[in-house]
C-alpha cells in the first residue's frame, strides 16, 4: 500500500509540475518573456518559504543605507536601472553568497550577509549580482529551460570578471569564496576554481597603469 501511496504522490507532483509549466508558457506566449519569468520568480519564492523584512526593520540593519548606495551607484556604472531590493530574513537557501537577482528589477539579500560581510565585500557580491543583468543571463526563465554545467559556469566566471571590471576589486570577491568553501555544483564553481581564476583577472587601473608604463608587467609593481 505505501507503495502505491508514493507512486500516486509522484505521478501527482509529476502532473502539476507539467501544469504548472504549460500555465507559464501560456504567460509567455500572451504576456512575453518578462511576464513569464516573473511569475516563475513568484512560485520560486512561495515554494521557498521566504518571508522578507520591512523597511522600517532594514533601515536599522548595519550598513544597509551603504549597500544601497552600492546598489545604486553600480547600477549607473553599468548603465542600468536599480532593480529593487529586498532582504529576506534569515540565511535564505536561493543563495549562495547572501544575494541573488531573480528578475532584472529584483535583488535578494539576506539580512546575515549585512552581518557578515564587509561594505567592500558587500559592493563586491552586488556588482557579480548585476553583472548578470548586464550579461544577459536573466532571459531564461528559472527551471524551466535547465543549462548545462558548463554553461552556468561559464555564466559565473564572466559575472566575476566584469564585477572586478567595474569595482577593481578583486581582492574583496575572492575573500567572499574564501570565507564560503563551496564546493562545485551544477551551477557554481567551486569557491577555490573561482579564486583562481579571479587572481588571472587584472583589475581595469591596474591595466590602465600598465598601458601608461607606470607599472612594471613582469613584477606587477609600480
């Protein structure tokens, strides 16, 4: 019997999964690509479970009035609009480093990373969390065209390298993944790969200082 219990509760979760596909696709059709996601990005955080701190609670978090100056400031560097920002409370499961943008108008944060995190370090995650927008990697909506491994590594190491395009701060992203240790998934590198690679990427003034002649490019020294 119980088995026939958890053949049923599969083809049950199977069907309304299929539903719930075609219900988006039909969004998507009528609406457009934007609309879709968005409502994916909505059942995404209902079956999270996420409950989100009202502004009168985040204005007294420390540092928060920084990070959305960051927000800000990194938005007009990379000639986009501010998306939103909210914090979830608690240390969310959807992330990773403490943030995630979902849509391109929508940053998480995690109320912890703004305890955890340096300002720097902070400005850091957030420019790798637009980079994103910037790079076109949002026209997928969630869970419903997977990307290969590969792919979404891919995707990560070029957020890295045009945050530290715009920050030139590469110091503060790699000390992020030094503090995290993930190991690699289907869709991170592992924290030690993208320290690696972040050490290969030259911030933009010290490329400029190069071409200027006022750094010697095999010391690396001014």
């Amino acid at each position: 019997m119980d088995g026939w219990k958890k053949a049923w509760s599969l083809v049950g979760n199977v069907a309304s999964e299929v539903g719930w596909v075609a219900r988006v696709k039909a969004v998507e059709f009528w609406a457009g690509e934007r609309a879709a996601r968005e409502v994916a990005v909505a059942k995404l955080l209902r079956d999270h479970a996420h409950s989100f701190r009202t502004p009168e609670w985040t204005e007294r978090l420390p540092g928060y009035s920084q990070f959305l100056e960051d927000v800000r400031s990194l938005s007009e560097q990379f000639g986009i609009r501010p998306p939103e920002v909210k914090v979830m409370a608690g240390y969310g499961s959807l992330t990773r480093s403490g943030m995630a943008v979902l849509t391109d108008r929508l940053l998480l944060a995690n109320e912890e990373a703004l305890f955890v995190y340096s300002p720097d370090q902070l400005k850091a995650i957030t420019a790798h969390e637009l980079s994103h927008i910037v790079n076109g990697d949002l026209d997928r909506i969630p869970s419903l065209f997977p990307t290969t491994r590969s792919q979404n590594h891919k995707r990560e190491f070029a957020a890295d390298a045009k945050a530290v395009s715009v920050t030139n701060d590469s110091e503060s992203l790699a000390s992020v993944f030094a503090m995290s240790q993930n190991e690699a998934s289907h869709s991170h590198p592992s924290s030690r790969v993208r320290i690696q690679k972040l050490s290969e990427v030259r911030p933009k003034a010290h490329v400029d200082r190069l071409k200027s002649g006022t750094v010697d490019p095999k010391r690396g020294r001014e």
